[in-house]
C-alpha cells in the first residue's frame, strides 16, 4: 500500500457504518553516519544508514529534486551513498513488509575549492619609481592576503599595487582563501633593478666624435 493504490469496494444496505479502517505506518529508528568531504575531496561526502530494527529493508535515496539516485531492495546490512557533493539527500528506509518506515534528510556541506593565481611585470626599475601593479586572477577566493617579499609590504588587497625600495629579486606570495576555508598559496619573482650610470661626461672631440657614458645595470 506504500507504494502502489489499494482499491475495495464495499456494498452495504445501511447508511450507518460497520467498521473504520486504520492504516498505521509505524516510525523506524535508524542508526547513521556522515562523512563530510574536505578541501583536497570536495566530492567525498558519504551518508551510511541502517534500521535498528529486524531487517531486511529497502532503501531509497533521492536527491534535493526527489529524483530517485539509488535503490537497494530487501538487503540485510546498512547502505551507504557515496562521491556526494553538497546539497541535501534524502533516504525513505523501510522493511521489506513496509509496516515500519523513516524518511530522514541529511545536509552534505558544499566545498569551494580555491585556486591562487595572479599575474604581474617580471621587471621594474627604481629609477621609475619601482611600481608594481599585481592582478589577482584567483578562482573561488573571499580573502586574499599578499606578501610583497621583501620583509615589509604585505596588502588585504585584491588587486594591489607595490613600490619597491631597493634592488633586488623578491619573492612575491598570495595567500588566497575560500568561504568554505579551503586555502591555495601561488608565487612569483619580481625583479627591482637600480639604474646606476658611470664613466665621463659626453665630450665632443675632434673630428666630431661624440663619447657618451657607460650604462651599467646592477641588480
């Protein structure tokens, strides 16, 4: 009678009634267990579920749609959904006569993996003020932390911008976290090159030769 319609028919000369009719489902405990998935599994959520009653039973798991996703019929041990990712689910466990039954709803958190990516010149120049604009093409991120590299810049930040004071190779950090807190680390080096000119002043010298400065470039 669960699940399909029960007609009878009953023929009676009195308009007084004869008997009542009671259809009693009776409420069965379960027992159940939840595994939530992580950062590195985002699709590994599991739900486990069995009756404390006498078995055997059957299970129907349904997904937030109510479309049915598995079944298993008349078995005698637990069951057990796998490879989930968030959202709701729900088990309609019941014995295999189907007088005891339990419809139960169970939450698989949602994991937003994140990804750290950004993007910047390789090279600047203190002689033109040693300004680096970085951009942030991080996937999923709600909080961004920056380490400029070079033991004093650090920005919050989404896309910031850097002047660096020195010459030098730093290594620059982002430190991109999701809502779910999943974290992603991504790296990259910029240059600072200091402009430092040396030798003589331009001279002009017989048979118009024109000697112009050395330009060396140190790092």
């Amino acid at each position: 009678m669960k699940t399909s319609n029960y007609v009878f028919t009953l023929n009676s000369s009195t308009t007084n009634a004869r008997f009542i009719v009671n259809i009693t489902i009776n409420p069965l405990t379960i027992s159940t267990n939840v595994s939530q998935p992580n950062c590195s599994q985002p699709n590994a959520g599991e739900i486990t579920v069995i009756g404390n009653n006498a078995g055997p039973w059957n299970y129907i798991w349904k997904d937030v749609t109510g479309a049915t996703i598995k079944s298993s019929l008349n078995k005698t041990t637990a069951d057990t959904l796998l490879n989930l990712s968030g959202g709701d689910y729900t088990i309609d466990i019941n014995t295999v006569g189907q007088c005891d039954a339990n419809d139960s709803t169970f939450t698989i958190n949602v994991i937003n993996v994140v990804s750290a990516q950004f993007s910047s010149v390789d090279t600047t120049y203190l002689s033109s003020g040693a300004s680096v604009l970085f951009n942030n093409t991080s996937t999923n991120s709600v909080n961004d932390a920056w380490d400029f590299g070079d033991g004093f810049g650090f920005s919050l930040l989404a896309n910031p911008n850097y002047n660096y004071n020195a010459a030098g190779i730093y290594t620059v950090s982002l430190i991109a976290t999701s809502n779910s807190g999943c974290i992603d680390t991504a790296y990259k080096s910029i240059v600072v090159v200091a402009d430092i000119v040396t030798g003589i002043v331009p001279q002009v010298a017989a048979e118009s030769l024109i000697v112009k400065p050395l330009r060396i470039m140190n790092f």
